[in-house]
C-alpha cells in the first residue's frame, strides 16, 4: 500500500494538464547561488541525511534563531534582496522553457513570500509573476516576531516535495518531469521525477548526491542551469531520451 499523502495546510496551483515537459526546482541553492536558509545548518544536514533529524524541526530551530536574535521579517527579506544572486544559467534556461511551452515551477521548502521578494528583484516583477511557487508560507504576529506555516507539518520534511510530482504521475499521459535540486529537503522528490539534475558546487558537500548515490537514485550533476539546458534541449528535441539523459552522469 502506497503511503497516505500528508495533508496540505496550503492550497496547491492546478497541474499543467497537456503539457510534454514539465520543470520543477528546488530554490536556494539551485535556482540561487547561495542558500539563504544556510545559516549554522551543516551539522543538521548530516543529521537529517542519517535519519537521526527530520529536516521540518532542524529548519524551524534555525529560524526560530533567528527571530529570537531580534530579526523582523521585512528586514530578512532585505537582506536577501541584497545579498541573494541568480544561477548564472537560469535566465537562459527559463527562456527556453517558456518558449518552449515548458511550466516551470518553483518547489521550495523555504516560505513563498521570501522567494518571491528576491525573484522579483533579480528577473523583474512581471516575468516573476508568471513563475509558480509551491513553498511554505509566514505567520507575522502583532508584535513582530515570525514563524514559518509548514505545508505538510505532519511530513518530517515540512514540504514534502514529492506531492508536486506525483500528481502528474496519476495522468493517463504524464509529461516528462525534470527535477532540479542541491540539499536533503530534495531527499522526497529524488525518486519520483524522470530526469533528477543534483546540483554540484565546488568545495561544497552534496548531500542529495550522497543520498542518491546510497539510495541508487540515477542522477545528473550539474554546475549551473546553462549546463543542465544542453541535456534538457536534447530531451525535448528528442536527440536524446530519458535513459540516455540519465547516462549522462555530469552535465
């Protein structure tokens, strides 16, 4: 018996229904260069990636830091606006996509109005605006302080990603799923898209790479989206298909 879907705290956008392709990813540290959430977060990741922590209550501690060290909401969001910078590939990518008819969506166990404060900021409001985001969301209370609102609180991940993929799978025809991501919150969504892109970052630790690796997951490294769009585009134009894409081992 499969396992029952958490139950969702926030309403999901329709799924791309007729489409061939459809492009999910992960945000910090994919989509952008650096992870905003990546603040004192190494020594949980190990513990999530062993079992030993569930990245839902390791993330929320991180966070719950931070409001108690006097940080409003508004001024976190600055700070990303500032300091926040896109993969070097992924406007490229996007424009691909989007001439392509390919959706792509933002699948992201951050909080939504973070991540779009700063996509706004670095593709402009209107582009920005067409790009879906499945995240988590924000509690403001009166006086100040934030929380984050879980999509799945009952899931150890918070937001299990997986159930942006697995609708699609349901379709009588389902697309191809292409899944972008870097971290262990990627860990649920590894097993259920078509073509897996892990992301590489010199000098960093990869910790869906390690997963996937011990868990047999076939995968594609990628350093940035520029990258990962010469084996996408060889997909679609159908030079390339998912087996051979996934031979591929580095983009």
């Amino acid at each position: 018996m499969a396992d029952e879907a958490p139950a969702s705290t926030l309403p999901y956008p329709p799924i791309h229904l007729d489409k061939k392709f459809v492009a999910l990813s992960d945000w910090d540290g994919t989509i952008t260069n650096r992870d905003s959430n990546d603040y004192k977060r190494r020594a949980g990741n190990l513990e999530i990636l062993s079992g030993t922590a569930t990245f839902r209550d390791e993330f929320r501690k991180m966070l719950e830091s931070v409001v108690e060290n006097g940080h409003k909401f508004d001024e976190c969001a600055e700070v990303l606006r500032q300091n926040i910078t896109l993969d070097v590939g992924f406007k490229n990518f996007y424009n691909f996509c989007k001439a392509n008819d390919i959706p792509v969506v933002i699948i992201s166990s951050g909080m939504a109005p973070l991540i779009r404060a700063v996509l706004s900021k670095l593709i402009g409001d209107e582009e920005a605006s067409q790009i879906e985001i499945i995240a988590n969301d924000t509690i403001i209370h009166e006086d100040g302080t934030w929380e984050i609102k879980y999509r799945h609180p009952s899931s150890g991940y918070g937001h299990d990603k997986s159930q942006a993929i697995l609708p699609y799978r349901r379709l009588a025809t389902p697309p191809t799923i292409f899944f972008f991501g870097d971290g262990v919150s990627d860990m649920s969504a590894a097993r259920h898209a078509d073509v897996l892109f892990v992301k590489q970052k010199p000098g960093a630790d990869n910790d869906l790479a390690a997963f996937c690796n011990r868990e047999g997951i076939k995968h594609v490294l990628f350093e940035d989206f520029d990258r990962a769009l010469g084996v996408v585009k060889k997909v679609v134009e159908g030079e390339m298909t998912v087996k051979d894409a996934l031979a591929v081992g580095t983009a």
